[in-house]
C-alpha cells in the first residue's frame, strides 16, 4: 500500500468518523513503533522504520469489523494495537497498511460477581481494570510491569504473565470467552472455555492479532486478598534460591511472587549501603546502568567489553537475594510465609525481614522506565524471558549467560515460579562504537540467546510474546504446529491481512 | 469397508503381528459398543450395532503409525480405543474400520519428580498410573468415576474431568506436550504447553480422536496429600447448599470434593436409617433403582409415569447432603475444613460429622456398576452432566429438571465447584412398554436436556465428552468454531480417516 491511498482512507473515514483516522505524519510515526528496544537501534542508525498508512480509532466492534472488511476489500495489512508497551515488535506494521488501535473500546461491559467474571473491551487498559475491579472488592490478579501502559486485548494476544502467576495462573487461565473479529470482517464470540470438546480460546491467546481482532474478553476474576506477607533472605548461591523456589511450588503452596535474583542482578536491585561488593568499578558500573552517574564513556567502555564485565561479575560474591511476597487471608497469607519461611531455613537463607520485598512491590511497575536512561548514554539494553523445568534452570541459566554473555553484559532473575518450573529473567546491555555495531551485538545475543534456548528445549518466550524479536525461531520452537497454525490463519484471515509476517514470522525488517 | 477386507487384513498382520489383529465375530461384537447406555436400548430393540472389520493392538507409537497410515492408503476408518468406559458412544465404529485398541501402550516412560511431571502412554488404566505414581509418593489428582477402566490417552480425547477437578483442575490442566499420530500416520510432539504463541495442545484435548490418535501424554504431578479432611452437611434446601459451594470457592479455598445432592439424590446416596422420608413408595422407589429388591414391576411401573413419580419427588423434604473432602498437608486439610465449616454454619446446615463423606469416599467408583441392575430389571438410566456459572446453576436445574422430567425420573447432585461455577450431574431413569418406547423416551430425555443447557448458554458436557449423544448439539454450542475445526480436520487428517462422524457428529446411528 503506497503511504497514501485515498480510496481506502475515505472509505474507512466514511465509517468510523473524519476524526477518527489519520493519516498526519506524527500519528503515522508515533505508530510506527512500540516499545521493541531493536527500533530504538534502527532509529540510531539512520533507517527509519515502515510506516502505516492510516491509523484508525474505531468506536466498538461494529466498527472494527466494517474497517476489517474495508481493508480485506482492499488488500490492505491491517495491525491491532492496544497500548503499544509491546517489547518484541509484534505491532509494527511491517507491511504498512492500517494500524488498528482498539483504545476507545474501553468499557467494562458487565461484571458478575456472583459467577466471579468480567467481561471488558479489548482497549482497556490493565490498571483502569484492576482500579476498577479493586473498588468493588475484586481483582483481576494479573499484574505486568506494563500494566499502567498495556490493555486487556493485547494481554490476551501475547498470551501474558503478571508478577503474580505463581498464584493466579497466565492470561489463559483467566479466560472465559472472547469477542473477536475476524479476518473476514466478522464479529464473533468464541465458545465457552469450558464447553464440551476443544477450548477454541486456545487458538486466540498468543495468536498476536494474526488469526483475528480480540475486541472484548470474559475473564475470571478474584476477591481482593485481605491480606498480604513480605519476606527477603539473602541466600547463599542460585541453586539454594532455586531449590527453595521449586520445594515452595511443589509442597502445593500458593504465593503470590517468589523472585530469586542472580549475584549481579542482587547487587542491582540492592541499596548502596547493603552490600560490601558494591564497590571499585562494579558500583560505577551499577551507578551507570542505573543512570543515576559515572561517565557515560566508562559504561560504554565497561558494556563494550562485555567478556572483561562479565568476568569480573564472577568476582561477586555468590549470595542472592530472594523475595516471597504471600497473600489472600489473613490466615492463608501467614501460613504460606511460614511454609516458605521454613523450606528457606533448611538451606541457609539469612532473613532480611520485610524491607527487600516490600521495596519491589513499591517499585514493581518502575522497570520499563530504566532503560531510556541507558539508551541516553549511548549504550543499549534489553530483557529476555525463557522459562524451563526445574531440572533444566540452572542448566539453562548457564548457557543462556554463556552465549549471551559473549556479546554484551547479561543478568537475570527467576520468576514466575509454577510447580513444574519457572521463568528465567534476563537483562543484557552492551554498547559499541557505531550504531552498526550496537545493533550487530544486540542481534548476535538475541539470536544466541534463543538458539541456547531451542537448544535446551526450553520456551523461547514466557510473558512478553513473539513479536519480532522470537519469530524466527518458531518454526524451531514449534514445529510441525506451525502447519496447524497456517491451517487456521487460512480459515479465519483467508486473505492473510490481519498482522502479516507475524508469530511464525519472517527476519526483522 | 466391507465385513472381511483381506487386503488391509493382511497389511495390518504384517505390520503389528498375526496376532495382534482380529477379525473373529466376539472380537468385532466386544469393540462394537462402549458404554453408551443407548446402545443396550439398541440391543433391546433387536438393532446391532455397526461392527468393526478388524480390531488391532498395535505395540507401540510406531505401530500405530503404520497401521494409521495402512489405514490412509486403503481409504478405512480408525477408532482409537483405551479402555471402553466412554459412556457417550465415542467410541463406536459407526463406519466400520479399524478399531486401534491402545492398551499394550501402557508404560511409563520417564518420570521426573524435580520437573513434577510424568510421561505415560495413552493405554496405560488411569488406576495403574495411579497406584504406581502414589509408591513415588505422588498423585496425578485425577480420579474420574471410570479410573479402573479408562485410559490416559482416552482422558485427554474427552477432556476429562476427575472427582477432585476443584483442587487439581481437568485433565486439560495437566497436559505438558502430547505424542499424537496424525492422519498422515506421522509421529510427531506438540509444542509444551508453556512454549511462546499459541498452546496447540489446547486441539487435542477434547477432539475425541478426530484430529489424532494420542500415543503418549507428560502430565503434571502432584505431591501426594498427607492429610485428608472429610465433613458432611444436611442443608436447608439446594439454594443454601450451592450457595456454600460458592463461597468456598470464591473464597480461594481449594477443597478436593465438594458434592452436593438435590433431595431426591440425598435420599439415593442416604442409609435407610437416616432419613425419614425413605419410607413406602420412595423407598420401594429408591430399593429399585438400587437393585437391592423390590418387584422389577413396581420400578417399571414408577419409571414408566415420570410426572407422576416426579410430582412424588417433590414430597422430599427439601434438605440436602452436601460432602466436602479437604487435602494437603495436615495444617492445610484443616483450615480448609474450617473454612469451610464456617460458611456452612452462616446457613444453618447441620453438621453429620466425617461419616457420610467417608462413605462416599469409599464407594467413590462404584456408581458405573450399579446400571446394569436397572436394566435387567427391564427399565433404564443415564447420566448426563453440564456445566454453568452460580448465577445460572438453580435456573438450570430446574429448566433441565422440568425438561428432562417429561420423560423419565430425575434427580442430580451438583460437583466439580470451581470459582465461577459447577457442574450439575442429571441421574435419569425411565422405562416403557417396548424396547422401542423405551429407546424414544430415552432419547426424548437427552434432546431435552441438551435443547435446555443450549437454549441457556451452559456448557453441553463437563466430564463426559461428546461422542454422539452430544454431537448433535455441538454445531449450536460451538457455533462458527465448528469451521475451525474443519479446518484442522483437513490438515491434520486429509483423508478424514480419524473416527469420523465425531465431535460435530452425525446422528446417532
């Protein structure tokens, strides 16, 4: 589609409204890009990324589907686009074409507490929702750090994990029914999660807008927990944080968070004072990734050297920080911090009291607002999520840091911890004399990074999706499913428009 | 395929063995029927039904696809088949074929402890896995009515639901990765459950052998509980017992069981001694459908008015039995108890103490084996299970209640509580003049009940899958998504081989 193409903007103004479509080059920019720190890169090397022809902000699902049809009509990619937090590319419209941002269908269209479900429309964003929901004694349970610039419908699409799926299970597991339009220009709900036969649900969580528009989804919703436990412990190594971890989710107990960071990751989130290591050129380097001082030039010189970095991260002392965070009755709330409490005795875990825990709840959603500060100084930084079995955790720790390791300076905490396993957390950073180089090194560690992990057999994603950044390694990841895949998209999006190029998804632009 | 078809005959032979193939007239009559009820009605009525050409056993994952892909070259249908215990004709070769009995794969093949997982073959009886898994000290907690004779592999074709489904969720909340075998006759593993995209084991689970034949499954394990705490209740009516119900589970307690019978149900599960109403026609009534002594008359004559009988019911005093079965460690089975307790006492129940859920406990898999005394008593029973949000649960008991009543005698008891719902399990007895009324009434009773869960937007099936007395149903419960299905129908069995006329069925034959 050519930057301008005026049939199809005044068709699609004709039907959602003059204002509600634009084709100015701010909005056209603006959306253009989300939160993929790659693009970031690509703007610093002087390639401007592909541009949509048109944004369109339709009022409801009716219009999404008359925008839908107008654009199957006229051949045209269509993008959705919730919020735009996104952090692996999976919304920008790499074939031009329209991008559809679903933000003025916000409402909540009923809630029954009685059978415990919300249903609300796909644009909402996540903390309106969970506002919402806390004044009628409710919460949804899912917590993204995104979750002041994320919506419901992309949390769905993604197929997201809040900072509390320990206990209140993925996106999936909260979903009920979904309105979605399809390719075809359609509205239609999904069955019930729980009708008979197949779950249809399934198909559409993580499908990341290529096998239809979500436009409002049922989900399950809790009582507000009336109580809640901090807990921190320094322990002694990872495996003594890791085997506490798996020993908490495997005795059937059900905290809210469990975080256990590595020894560099630790020294990150700990204040100065608390820790004798912080010093000499490991606290200008935490002072620089912090972007609270030091020259630029000594972080730049420290991410460029990322073998020398890393190396003298191994003369950290090996102890970690862990945190639980335990809640819903008073009772049960206290029970559970007692049980863990009691496995982190058996390990040697030193407890630290309520302090570290009730300081990452503080600073919980803080994380994404870091990295700018970095990119300021002329370096670059990304996170990473994989997720394996307990058997496999440190295994894949190791080699992930390994490869990783190679190209820029890396560390990682483990989260999101289930009975059979959790999710590794990585941080990278690094920097380069060009903006070539910057984006050379920050390929070659993704893609050593996701290699290690189809390697090992582990999920190449956990909470933050595919995108761009995970595509390429889907097939790998997915196998022969990437047929069943290509079987659906055929059936729902029979003229492929709906996010081409993505989920099972070609090189980044 | 006609009756004897050397050809593939001869084929299947060399493949899985001379003896591992049968074409003898017990063999064809045994795997022409599960447990449909129906099929007995058919029996009665002088109809046989359709047989098999063949039954095999092949040894393992590559002998199934072989003769899958055998099958495929001659154009023959193939019915996976477990264990038989499907008591909606699942299993039923209604185009003749190949049944594929799976039970010589039965083995374990790894257990991982640390992970909390189990890789098993889809013959192996859910009993055995059971057993076997408890000497690990570990539990699958999945315990359908069925266990000693149904399979791993049959649990996950008909998303089966066990007794304890509110503490360890449906079989569907197990599954890690599947081995399956496509209608191509290739062997291949679905993504992990966890993998980035879409979770494409959500197709399999629930397709009833449509769209694969489920070789081998890794299921999540359980520490094994070592505490159980057991309670029962005599509500008021079924408003204050369901009303229990919800609240514990709305309240974040995870109790295993949660059982509560509708009065006519309460009388059926009570001793004799306990319940003052079991006396004269009722008890007569209740002796009957128990087998345990009465005139096969009387029953037939009570069965064969079901207004009249059903007005009876009505004299029941309205209190109901409500069981509650709490688990875990020893801290965490009391204060569940407690908790539960606590509700209760906010709505008059009456505590019996440990005794009748204790009772329950033990006789927890007898209820399959008390038909077959119904029907030499020359009259007949089903079971037909929904599901629905609390909202909906009373308004759906009654409309299925005064549907299903028309025709036959009817009582339910209400299980399977989860946060947002449970599921409402219908008893329905009836009788007629000739095997031919008794069919017509029969199948007035499950079009009524299924037209009534539809018309109410409640789930067709909760544990039972589809087979064909729901496939009917299933294009008005499953609406557009009976499309999508077509669409892996035709990529992942091109030659429609796969026990066809399931799922979104056919007729019944």
């Amino acid at each position: 589609m050519p930057p301008s193409a005026p049939p199809i903007v005044d068709a699609l103004r004709a039907c959602v409204g003059e204002r509600q479509v634009s084709t100015t080059p701010p909005d056209r920019v603006a959306y253009a890009r989300d939160l993929w720190p790659r693009s970031q890169l690509d703007r610093l090397a002087g390639e401007a990324p592909q541009r949509p022809a048109a944004v369109v902000w339709p009022a409801d699902a009716a219009q999404v589907a008359e925008v839908v049809a107008l654009c199957r009509q006229h051949r045209v990619p269509i993008v959705p686009f919730g919020a735009g937090s996104g952090v692996c590319g999976g919304t920008l419209p790499i074939h031009g074409g329209v991008v559809l941002d679903l933000k003025r269908l916000k409402a909540v269209r009923q809630l029954r507490p009685a059978d415990g479900i919300v249903e609300v429309e796909a644009g909402c964003v996540g903390e309106r929702l969970e506002r919402w929901l806390n004044r009628q004694g409710l919460s949804l349970g899912h917590f993204p750090s995104s979750i002041l610039c994320s919506t419901v419908g992309g949390w769905v699409a993604t197929r997201s994990a809040g900072q509390c799926s320990s206990r209140y299970g993925k996106i999936e597991d909260m979903v009920v029914d979904l309105e979605v339009v399809g390719g075809d220009g359609v509205v239609r709900r999904t069955p019930r999660a729980d009708a008979g036969g197949v779950d249809w649900n399934a198909i559409y969580v993580g499908s990341e807008g290529t096998l239809g528009v979500i436009t409002a989804a049922t989900l399950r919703v809790q009582r507000l927990p009336t109580a809640q436990a901090f807990r921190g412990w320094r322990v002694p190594n990872i495996e003594a944080g890791v085997e506490i971890m798996r020993r908490a989710m495997q005795a059937g107990l059900r905290p809210s968070v469990l975080r256990l960071y590595d020894p560099l990751d630790t020294l990150m989130v700990g204040s100065d004072g608390d820790r004798k290591a912080a010093k000499g050129p490991l606290h200008s380097l935490k002072q620089g990734l912090l972007g609270k001082g030091g020259s630029g030039r000594g972080l730049r010189w420290a991410l460029g050297h990322p073998r020398l970095s890393n190396g003298a991260v191994r003369l950290i002392p090996p102890g970690c920080l862990l945190l639980a965070v335990s809640e819903g009755s008073a009772a049960e709330a206290r029970a559970t911090d007692d049980a863990i409490a009691a496995i982190a005795r058996g390990v040697q875990a030193e407890d630290l009291g309520e302090g570290p825990a009730r300081a990452w709840l503080a600073h919980r959603y803080a994380v994404s607002f870091k990295q700018s500060r970095i990119y300021a100084a002329g370096a670059f930084v990304d996170t990473f999520e994989v997720a394996t079995t307990w058997g496999e955790v440190r295994g894949l720790y190791d080699a992930v840091k390994a490869a990783v390791g190679r190209h820029v300076l890396v560390m990682a905490h483990f989260s999101h911890a289930y009975p059979g396993g959790c999710s590794i957390y990585f941080t990278f950073a690094g920097a380069g004399p060009t903006p070539q180089v910057m984006r050379a090194r920050y390929d070659a560690a993704w893609q050593a990074g996701l290699d290690t992990a189809v390697t090992r057999g582990a999920a190449i994603a956990h909470h933050h999706g595919v995108g761009l950044s995970r595509g390429r390694h889907m097939g790998a990841a997915h196998g022969e499913a990437q047929r069943w895949f290509g079987a659906l998209k055929a059936t729902l999006d029979p003229d492929g428009i709906l996010n081409p190029g993505k989920v099972f998804s070609e090189a980044p632009p």
